[in-house]
C-alpha cells in the first residue's frame, strides 16, 4: 500500500470514529442544546492548543525525569503520571472558560458532559493520529490492531476523563459559596487525572490480566457517563416542564410548543407534521422557539437555585423577547 493511501486510511480511522461519537453526543443533548460555535471551539480546542501545550509541558517534565530516573520506570512515571497531569490541565483550560465567561451556557451537568466528552473526543483523534503513524512503521497488522483498540476498544476514554472534570465545574454552577466552587472544580479534575493515570498505569503494565482490568475500568467509567447523561437528560426535562408552566399561563407560549420544549418526541411529531405541512424553513424556526424555550426553563431553575447576578436577569428578558419575535414570525400572535 502506498505511503498517500497509509495516510489517508490513518486519517479516515482517526475521524471517522470521531464524528460518530461527536454526533452521537450532540444527539444525546437533546432539550437544551448548547450553542453550536461553543462546541465546535471547545473540540478545536481539545484537537490543536491541547495537544501542543501537552506536548511542550511533557517534555519540560520529562526532562528532569529521564536524569533521575531511566529505563521502564521512567516510561512508566512519563505515561501514567506526568501525562495525565499534563493533559488533563490542558483540556480543562476550555471548561473553565466557558465557565466563566459564557456562564449562561454553563447550566449543569449535562453541559459539563456534554463539553468535557467534545474537548476530549478532539484531543483523542489527534493523538490517535500520531500513534497510528507510529504504528503504520511496524506494518498493516500493528496499525490495524492500534486502531482497533484507541478508535473503538478505548475510543470513549478521553471523553470520560475530562468529563470528570466538567462534573467539577457543573456543581460549582450549583452552590454559592466560592470555595466550594474551587474545591469542586479542582475534585473533578482530580477525578479526571486519577481515571487517566489508572488506565496509562493499568495498560503500561502489559499483562493480559491488566489490560482486561483497565476494559473493566473505561467501560465501567463509560457506562456510568451513559447513566449520568440520561440523569442530567430526566433533571432538565423536568425544569423545563415546571419552569414553563408559567410562560403559558402568561401567553408567551402555547400549551404545544411548553409541551415540545421539555419532550424530545413531541419535538420530533410537531417538526413532522410543520415539515409536511409548511415545508423545512418553519419547521426549523420551531425548532429554535424550542430551544429557546427549553433555555428558558433551564435558567429559571438555576435562579431560584443561587444569586441572580445581572446577566442572568438580562438573559432572561432576552429569551422572553426571542421567543414572542419568533411567534410573531410564524404568524401565531
């Protein structure tokens, strides 16, 4: 095979997988979707600044420990310490951003899932890009193998790393108390080091037995990030359903589109039924009142939840006015 079509093929392994995790999580976002420049910022992010600012802390660590220590014990500490130190803090830097300059976009711990799976979904396909390259030296059965095992076998493993430490960050939008908010953030993040460094440990040890415990590990871990999703998804179709019991009350929204925003399958049979009736333009503007309105929900509950600073009362009346500008759009008021 020649070199152009071994590097197309590492390239398609590396994204492939990538997209259909991507989507996959985007799909699992269903009430309140986050704003999709966000997304897309924070999986560039994961795949380009995070890998260089890894890639350059590494090396700063790893010098100093190759003239203390050599042989296995230094590729051991490297992999199962310092790297997931390092890489961990890096793809954090976004979270914590987002955190706090787009708080309003922040609203728990589905959007701490949601950004921490993205950063981490963009940091595995590059990385797994440079491993595959490695491995393509060694022939087609090496590269085959890696791929099998970083793209599908462990291709959830980044993802839940940083989630861990968007879980931190999702109960510091919750309390009040600013040192409660560090110490959550810097718990999560922990968990987010300590679940890399159990699987580098794990997996740097070779044995078959490890390797299968490390299985036991990352897809216990993946299980549990699958339960916590459908948790955080049960928590906001509820906020969203108390929250606009209200707005229809005050005419701002109809009884329907109340029901739309906090059902996914009610969105999906009245987008249907506007797509046949009205074509895909109409059916996309109630989507948007839906989205809107489900954000709507969201941040109702989190300001009876903690001080209202502000922006929150400001973004308030802004999905208000969004919402009744949609509604004289469809020609509804």
């Amino acid at each position: 095979m020649g070199s152009l079509l071994i590097l197309l093929f590492i390239l398609l392994a590396a994204v492939v997988p990538t997209v259909f995790y991507v989507l996959l999580a985007y799909w699992l976002d269903r009430y309140e979707k986050e704003p999709l420049h966000l997304l897309i910022i924070t999986f560039l992010w994961g795949a380009v600044p995070a890998i260089i600012v890894s890639l350059i802390f590494e090396l700063i660590f790893e010098v100093p420990l190759r003239i203390v220590v050599t042989g296995v014990g230094a590729d051991l500490v490297s992999a199962a310490v310092i790297a997931p130190m390092v890489e961990e803090s890096a793809k954090a830097v976004p979270l914590v951003l987002i955190f706090l300059i787009f708080r309003h976009e922040f609203d728990g711990l589905m959007d701490g899932l949601i950004y921490g799976a993205l950063v981490g979904f963009g940091f595995a396909m590059t990385e797994n890009i440079f491993y595959y390259l490695q491995a393509a030296e060694e022939g087609l059965g090496m590269l085959s193998l890696l791929i099998t095992m970083r793209g599908i076998v462990y291709g959830l493993n980044h993802a839940l790393f940083t989630s861990a430490a968007g879980i931190g960050l999702a109960y510091a939008r919750y309390t009040r108390s600013r040192s409660q908010a560090l110490l959550a953030f810097f718990l999560g993040l922990a968990g987010a080091i300590f679940l890399h460094m159990a699987h580098n440990f794990l997996v740097s040890l070779g044995s078959a037995n490890f390797i299968l415990l490390s299985l036991v590990v990352d897809w216990g871990g993946a299980l549990l990030w699958l339960a916590l999703m459908w948790g955080a998804l049960r928590v906001e179709k509820r906020w969203i359903s108390e929250e606009l019991g209200e707005e229809v009350a005050s005419g701002l929204l109809s009884p329907d589109h109340a029901t739309a925003a906090a059902s996914y399958r009610a969105r999906l049979r009245e987008r249907w039924a506007t797509v046949r009736e009205h074509g895909f333009g109409r059916a996309h503007q109630i989507g948007e009142m839906h989205n809107a309105a489900a954000k709507l929900g969201v941040l109702k509950r989190q300001m009876r939840m903690h001080e209202v600073p502000d922006q929150d009362i400001a973004k308030l009346h802004e999905l208000r006015n969004q919402i009744w500008a949609m509604r004289q759009e469809l020609g509804e008021v």
